[in-house]
C-alpha cells in the first residue's frame, strides 16, 4: 500500500486477497485456503459452506466450477464435478449465488478455479464481468499454462482479478522463474505430481524448495494438493505462505445432505482453521 503526505495524501486500495495476506503477516499467521466445489451436492450447500468458511476464519475460498473433464482432479473431485453438472450448476448460477451472497454481507476473498472450456463457452468478456458483480478477486485456470495466450488472463486483470498461476516441485526453472514473477494474490505451489486427493505424507521434500521459492517471489507462496488433514496443514504452513485444502473438505459435503451442511464438515472446517491458526 502507498501513500504520501499533505492534502493530497492517497492510499492505492489493494485487492482483498492482498489485504488479507497483508494482515495475516502482520498478525504472523499463515492463509488458509479452502477449495469448495461450486454446486455439489447442491448451489445452497455451497451458500452454506461459505457462510461457515467465513465464521470460522478461513482466509481464501476456491470455488471450483464444474466441467466435466477437469485437468488434474483426483476422483474426489471428480466426482464432485460430474454431480453438480448433474444438478444443473452452471457458471451462470454460481456466479448468481455468489452476487447474492456478497449483497448479504460474505466478504471473505474468492478465487474461481476453472478450466478454460467453461469460460470460453460463457465467454471471456462476459465471465469476467459475471466474476466482478459477484465481486471475485482472483482466478486460477489450471489448463491454461501462463506463457500461452496469455491475453486470456489479462480480460479478467482488467477488472481487477487476479491472475493466480501454478508451479510444482518439477517445473522448469525458467518457467518457475517466470510463474513466481507473473502471479498474483499467491503463487499455487502443487506440492505432487499427479492427481489431487487424499494423501498419507511420511515427509515433505518439497520444503527446501518452497522456501527458496518464497525468497524469490513477490507474492506468498501457498501448498495445494494433498494436504489431506489438520496436521499436514500443521506441518506445512510452518515453511510456506499458506495451505490449500481440497479433497478432504469436498469429500466430506459429499456425505451430508444436499440440503443442509451437517456438523461434521463444520467441524472439518474448524479443525483445519485451528490448525493453521495455532
């Protein structure tokens, strides 16, 4: 944030996914970020779930638009994908919900996580003005790697969403070099090399290079993909920025009724937060 003195004194307002990375350092906190797959089992469990992530202190919300042939999911998610299409979720209606939920007081950051099919068939213009009315602040678009057509990400950059870029342990480290420069928000470090889903770690041999990777970028640089229960989020928001949970959240709605969120994913949503939190 800049500002200068005297009577023209300014202050640049930044996006909320920086205001809050901004306050989770200075209070010396890590991010928790909760992916949440739009419309499974139903558009009002998702109204629900982000009601609950926000009472119960999560920092960042994904919310995950379906597509029925999601790049890099495990069968979790998967799944969870192929239902809310089956429901009848569209990214129109996410997008209708979201835009409610922002004028009934939801102000937590959301990032729409999407593969590039579902935001051609809308229309790239025509997403991007959707995701500013519901007041979106950032977008990952797993499918499209950031050198090509990156004309792509800049019509949402132009209203103000973030482009949030992906890098893993294995990436070149030309493009690394590249991802953790032209991110913004948060840099989405993919900590395996495979599916997402539930994962039993022994170790993290990752960490060294999170850390270095943290030295180099100028945003915070945040673990996704496999961390499956509160201590790996424990254990990994000791060396990055903040920890991305997927599976074991959307797992767990799948359980509950389509209509109501049951008490166990409100307290798999509590666990998590302690745990990053404590």
């Amino acid at each position: 944030m800049e500002s200068c003195c005297g009577p023209q004194s300014h202050q640049v307002k930044l996006n909320p996914i920086d205001h809050r990375f901004a306050e989770l350092d200075a209070n010396g906190e890590k991010a928790l970020i909760l992916f949440v797959e739009g419309g499974d089992p139903s558009i009002e469990v998702t109204r629900q779930t982000l009601r609950y992530c926000q009472e119960a202190g999560v920092d960042i919300v994904e919310l995950g638009i379906p597509f029925s042939d999601p790049l890099a999911d495990g069968p979790v998610i998967q799944e969870a994908s192929f239902r809310a299409i089956e429901h009848g979720t569209t990214f129109e209606k996410l997008m209708k919900m979201l835009r409610e939920e922002r004028e009934r007081g939801l102000d937590l950051p959301v990032v729409v996580m999407s593969s590039y099919n579902p935001l051609h068939a809308a229309g790239l213009e025509h997403s991007a003005k959707l995701m500013k009315s519901a007041r979106v602040d950032g977008i990952i678009i797993p499918d499209l790697p950031h050198d090509e057509d990156p004309g792509v990400r800049d019509v949402y950059t132009k209203h103000g969403i973030l482009p949030i870029l992906m890098t893993t342990p294995t990436t070149d480290p030309k493009r690394h070099a590249e991802v953790i420069a032209k991110s913004r928000g948060f840099i989405y470090y993919v900590s395996l090399i495979g599916l997402t889903g539930l994962v039993k770690r022994m170790d993290y041999p990752f960490k060294a290079h999170v850390i270095a990777s943290r030295k180099r970028a100028a945003s915070p640089v945040c673990v996704g993909f496999g961390i499956s229960t509160p201590q790996d989020a424990r254990n990994v928001s000791r060396f990055a920025d903040g920890v991305i949970v997927g599976s074991a959240l959307v797992r767990n709605l799948a359980e509950h009724s389509a209509k109501t969120l049951g008490p166990a994913s409100k307290k798999l949503i509590s666990d998590f937060v302690k745990a990053v939190k404590s």
